[in-house]
C-alpha cells in the first residue's frame, strides 16, 4: 500500500531516508530519475550520498537533508545532475519524520521537477531583452526623425523672407521641439 501511495503521482518524485542517509522508501520516478542524471540505481538501505558522488551537488544534498534532521521543513529550489547524463531544475519540499514520541528518526523530500518552468523563464528573459533592445532602437529613430524634420524646418525658415510664412515655420520648429521634449520624458 506505501509503495502504490508513493508511486500514485507519476510526476512528484518522492524518497524517505534515516538519520543515517540511507534509503527507507522511494517511488518509482525517484528511481528513474537517478538513473538519467547519475546513472545510478538506488536501493533500500544505500546512502543517498553514494548517488552523488563527489559531485559537489552532494554538499548541496546533504545540507538539506541535514536540515531536514534537525527538524525543519523547507523548500529549496535546486539544480541536480551530472552534467553529462543530465541536469535539471527541482523544487526540494523537505521534512523531518517523527516516531510516535515525537524524535527525529529521518527525512522525507518531494522532488518537483521545474525544469521547463525555468527554461521558459530564460525564454521570456530573452524576448524582455530583445523587446527592450528593439523599443530603444525605435526611440533612437524617432528621435532622429524629429531632429531631422526640426532641421529641414529650421533649413526652410532661413530662406524664407515671407513675415507671415517665417511665423509659421518658426512655430512648427517650435511644436517640433516640444513633441520631442514631451516624447524623451514620456519614454
């Protein structure tokens, strides 16, 4: 019945381990997962530390498990894997197990694999930067735009000898200015 409960969620990857780190329980995808990004096959009975290696994701692995024996329950983002085989994002829900008088006789963790969710937050940061980069490449060309209509407005005042028509120019000149002005405080 424990081991249909554990593997009743094919995506929640769960394992329980003793004070000792060594294995009391796991489900099935906690099993799979070690073997695509360690290449190793956990066992009841064998310390979790082994799976690791001297992969400094260990270090990482055994503060939360010791954590989680001194009682705490937390949740820490992780990134777990040998490069080689595979690495991947979690969410590490972590939590001490008590006997009946309340003592700390080892761990559990559920795993929550959140790897696309990064991967798509590193997409999303990527078209931010790229829409940032194209808006200011938009207001450099309005603002040269408008300088140039100021200047060929500016270059028209000049030749023009109408009082009437030089009124008109001038105010353009000045409109201009002002849309410019008011568009540089709007960006």
């Amino acid at each position: 019945l424990l081991q249909s409960i554990l593997d009743s969620s094919p995506d929640v990857i769960v394992f329980a381990l003793d004070k000792d780190y060594r294995y009391l329980a796991f489900n099935e995808k906690h099993k799979e997962t070690i073997k695509s990004i360690w290449g190793k096959e956990p066992a009841v009975g064998m310390s979790m530390l082994e799976v690791f290696g001297n992969h400094d994701d260990r270090r990482k692995a055994k503060e939360g498990m010791d954590r989680a024996l001194r009682g705490e329950s937390f949740v820490v983002p992780e990134e777990y894997g040998d490069e080689a085989l595979s690495r991947q994002s979690w969410l590490d829900y972590w939590s001490p197990i008590m006997d009946g008088k309340g003592e700390i006789i080892g761990l559990a963790c559920y795993v929550l694999d959140n790897t696309a969710q990064k991967q798509a937050e590193q997409v999303i940061k990527a078209l931010l930067s790229e829409k940032e980069l194209v808006l200011k490449e938009v207001h450099h060309r309005i603002k040269n735009n408008m300088e140039m209509i100021k200047g060929l407005l500016s270059f028209q005042l000049e030749k023009v000898a109408d009082a009437v028509a030089k009124a008109a120019l001038e105010d353009s000149v000045s409109r201009i200015q002002s849309m410019s002005l008011l568009y540089d405080k709007l960006y």
